[in-house]
C-alpha cells in the first residue's frame, strides 16, 4: 500500500490585503494551529465509583508561529497586522491533491527579527487566532 502523505513543498501562507489574499514570499515552516479544548471538573461527592466527571468547555484555536526569510514586502504586510488592533484574515493552502485550505482570523502577537552575523536575516510571526479555524477540502468545510 503505497503512503499517502503530502509534503510541505508548495503550501503557501496569504494574508488578506482588504481585496484579495496576497501570499507572504519566502515562508519556511507553518507550525499550528495548535488547537486546545477546556475541560471542567464536576466532580461531586456522590460522582459515580470515586471516578472524577468532566464537561467540555470553550475550544481555543490557539496559535500559528511562522519561520519566514526576511523580505521587505512581507515584514511590512505582518508589520501593519501587528499595528491593527482588529484581527486580519489568513489562508494556509495546503499542496495536497484537494488542495486544503486552513481559514482563519487572528491578531498578531510576536514579530521578532533575527540578524545574525554568519546567516540569513530572518522574520517569525506569531499570531493569536480569534474564533474557528475553517479546514476545506473537496470544496466541504469541515
């Protein structure tokens, strides 16, 4: 049975620019989002075999951090969402062959720059995400 895994190569990372998605250049690594769910104690004394009781609570859609090679236009595109204070909207499409897609709004949190002397400059982003992530494949939202 052959694998069917998907490599990374090709999946891109967009930012709305308030008309269309523009893809940020020179991306390295996505990682998230990572995706949390609360879970609430109702444990009480008379709880069923001494066995402690949970219900669910809100779900956190958590965060995205992005490895990204420094460039001009895309430090100054993630520079503005993180002068905004109202979250932008942001597409991961993923190189699957239904091409996923990842829909998500969120703020962002951290831009640090790293200037090293004996590398590349390069630019990470971390953004906070605010309400669902949307996943697409197919044309079905999930």
């Amino acid at each position: 049975m052959a694998s069917a895994a998907v490599s990374g190569v090709g999946t891109t990372f967009k930012r709305w620019n308030g008309a269309t998605y523009v893809a940020l250049a020179e991306v390295n690594s996505i990682t998230g989002p990572s995706m949390t769910r609360a879970f609430l104690d109702v444990t009480s004394l008379d709880s069923t075999g001494g066995y402690r009781e949970f219900i669910t609570g809100f779900r956190d859609a958590g965060t995205i951090s992005l490895k990204m090679n420094f460039t001009a236009a895309s430090y100054a595109a993630i520079k503005e969402d993180f002068q905004s204070a109202v979250a932008n909207q942001y597409l991961i499409t993923l190189s699957d062959t239904a091409t996923s897609s990842l829909e998500f709004e969120g703020l962002v949190t951290e831009l640090p720059l790293s200037i090293p002397t004996d590398d590349k400059i390069s630019a990470d982003c971390t953004i906070k995400i605010s309400g669902e992530v949307i996943f697409v494949t197919g044309g079905s939202s999930y």
